[in-house]
C-alpha cells in the first residue's frame, strides 16, 4: 500500500468512526428517532419497523414481544406455529442502532435466525436474572438465554424471579424456589405476589399480609388484600376501604380509599386513588396533590399521567398540577417510555412524543417500541 492510499484509509476509517460517534452521542441526547417497534397491521401477523416506518423484518410472525431483562436491555419473543422463541437479532442484523438499521431483505419467518428455537407452548415475558419461565405441554419451569432448562417443567403456574426468588405453584399452593430450583418458601400460600422492597405480598386463608425471604410473616395476614410496596409503602385494605401501611404493618394513610384493585403503587411520590367514583393524586401523607375529579387516571411517569374526565371517554396526558399538558383527545394512551408513549387515534395505535407530535403515524393495530439495546 503507497503511501497516499494509506492516508486515504485513514481519512475513510476516521470518517466513519466520527460518524458512528455521532450516532451514539444522537442517541445520548434524546435523539428520539433511535428506536424500534413491534407492529401489526391487521392484528394477525407481526413485523419490526424503524423510525423511518420501513419493515426491518416484514410481518410473518403470529406475535412478537420485547421482554426486559436485567441489564437495561431487550429481547424480542416471536411465536411462529403457535410455538414461542426468541429471535437472535445480534446474527441477523450489522447494526443494532436503530437509525442506522435499514429495510432488510427478510422477507419472512423462514430467513430468521433464533437464539431460542420456537419449541416452547408460552413465555413469561421477563428475562430476569438470566433466566425465562417457560411452559411445554401443561407444565412451567426455567430456561437460559440458550433455550437450556434450568430449572425443570415441573410446575403448574409460576412468575419470572424477582430479588433472587420465583413464585411458582405446585399444585393448588403456592411458594418460592431460588436459581436453582430449590423450595426456599415451601408451597403453603393460597396466592403470593412477587417480592418488591424486600417483601412480598401473601395470603393465607382468605387474608393477606407480607412475607420476607425466609417466609416469615413480618406484616402478619390481618387484611382483606394488599398490594406492593413501591417508595416505602404499599397498598392495602380494611373492609371496604383502601389505604397504606409501611414495611412494619401500620397505617400511614388511613383507609378512606375506594379503589377497586390492588395494582395502585406510589411512583414520582404520588399515587393514584379513588374517592367515590372519581380518581386524583395524594403524595405521601395521604394529602390530596390533585383533588379526586377525574374518571380515570395512571400512575406517573416521566412527570406525566394519562388521565380521563367527562362522558367523552377520551384520555390525555396531565402534569403534576393537574393540568392538561396534552388535551384529552386520544381513545387510549400508555404512560411515557424513555420520551416516547403510545398512543391511540381513532382506532389505530401511533407513537408520540412529550410534545405530542406523532413520531410514528396512528396506522397500526398493535404497536409497542423500545429504546434499549437488543439482546
């Protein structure tokens, strides 16, 4: 090589390194187009598409799903045959930069290649501490990011591992086993939930309370439910009302709530609940941030919550005032992601952003995105 095509090489590869640079420093400054979705148009068949709204795989899967895992990334479920597996994105694509992707030639399900071979009748949609819980003919165990079981199929129901522990169900019971499939918590619970802040819900005839890792009762079985413990308190009921209790079991807010399920947790400080018929914010003293006027309200997230008022039954995007930041003008909407929500406008899913401009067209069936990096 001479010497001048030497110092054209270098000009080249500096070129595309400043590029690449360029790329991931978009990407760190909210750069919102550096992402991918999921997309149906019809609800029957499934494909990935850009940012640019171009198939980077073209629908041929009866579903696809993100499932979050542990280290702030994803990995995309598929179902193909009725039969569930993962896709190995890495080996099918150069670039794993979403704006840098472009439209492939996959035509269809047959030019995939898989990390888990779709051999699988379910997925629980969580790869947590490595591990998926996985169902083959009526039974669930564990698997690894290879399709290996782990933990055998010798369960009748169970959830992805949280805080190092599974709930799974033997029988008619319920208990907790660890990474390798040891009981840790026999199976002597009615229901359980996962554990959260160190405690998990459970119930044992007909009342719930909270239990450690040991199975301990440290919150003993003494109300109607409960729910789980987010900042420090979680939800729970005392005949007909709701209020919060901390991790030692008394009441921080009184139960004067009238919510109808257990799923309100506090996020951002505040949470959701309903008086009467009506939904606002308390923070957590239990005083009223935004006063009980909606007809339908959820969780904050990223400073803002979806909220409903009125017989229109059309929701929009609040701020921690309570005030409209986006009018309430969309069928539905999911709470913010990473700067990006879904949306729903007239009957089709699109994606926008903070300021409610459309980053993907309301033109699609189902919908779901990610930002994280693929797995």
């Amino acid at each position: 090589m001479n010497k001048i095509s030497y110092i054209l090489l270098i000009c080249i590869l500096s070129l595309a390194l400043n590029c690449f640079s360029q790329q991931l420093k978009a990407r760190d400054n909210d750069d919102l187009s550096d992402f991918i979705a999921i997309a149906s148009i019809d609800g029957k068949s499934y494909g990935l598409l850009n940012s640019e709204e171009e198939w980077i795989i073209k629908p041929s899967f009866q579903f696809l799903k993100f499932i979050p895992s542990d280290n702030n990334g994803v990995f995309i479920a598929a179902v193909l045959d009725d039969k569930y597996g993962v896709l190995d994105i890495k080996n099918n694509f150069s670039s794993l930069i979403w704006k840098l992707m472009s439209p492939s030639n996959l035509e269809s399900s047959d030019d995939i290649k898989w990390a888990i071979a779709p051999e699988f009748y379910k997925f629980r949609f969580h790869f947590r501490e490595e591990l998926i819980g996985a169902r083959i003919d009526d039974k669930w165990g564990f698997i690894d990011k290879k399709g290996a079981w782990v933990i055998p199929p010798e369960f009748n129901n169970l959830w992805s591992f949280s805080e190092g522990l599974a709930l799974v169900k033997k029988g008619n019971k319920w208990g907790f086993i660890d990474k390798k499939g040891a009981w840790v918590i026999a199976p002597e619970l009615d229901s359980a939930r996962d554990f959260s802040e160190g405690l998990a819900g459970a119930r044992i005839g007909g009342r719930g309370g909270f239990i450690d890792k040991k199975g301990d009762w440290v919150i003993a079985p003494n109300f109607d439910d409960i729910g789980d413990f987010s900042e420090g308190l979680a939800l729970a009921k005392k005949g007909n009302k709701w209020g919060f209790i901390d991790k030692k079991g008394d009441w921080v807010i009184a139960p004067n709530f009238d919510q109808d399920f257990y799923t309100t947790r506090f996020s951002e400080g505040l949470a959701r609940v309903k008086k009467g018929d009506k939904w606002g914010f308390i923070d957590k003293k239990g005083a009223w941030v935004i006063a009980a006027r909606f007809d339908d309200l959820e969780s904050f997230s990223e400073g803002l919550a979806v909220a409903r008022i009125g017989d229109s039954d059309r929701t929009g995007f609040i701020d921690k005032k309570g005030d409209w930041v986006m009018a309430p003008n969309f069928i539905t909407l999911h709470s913010f992601s990473e700067g990006l929500a879904l949306a729903n406008k007239d009957y089709n899913w699109g994606i926008i952003d903070m300021k409610g401009n459309w980053v993907i067209q309301p033109s699609y069936d189902d919908l779901s995105f990610t930002r994280k990096n693929i797995e």
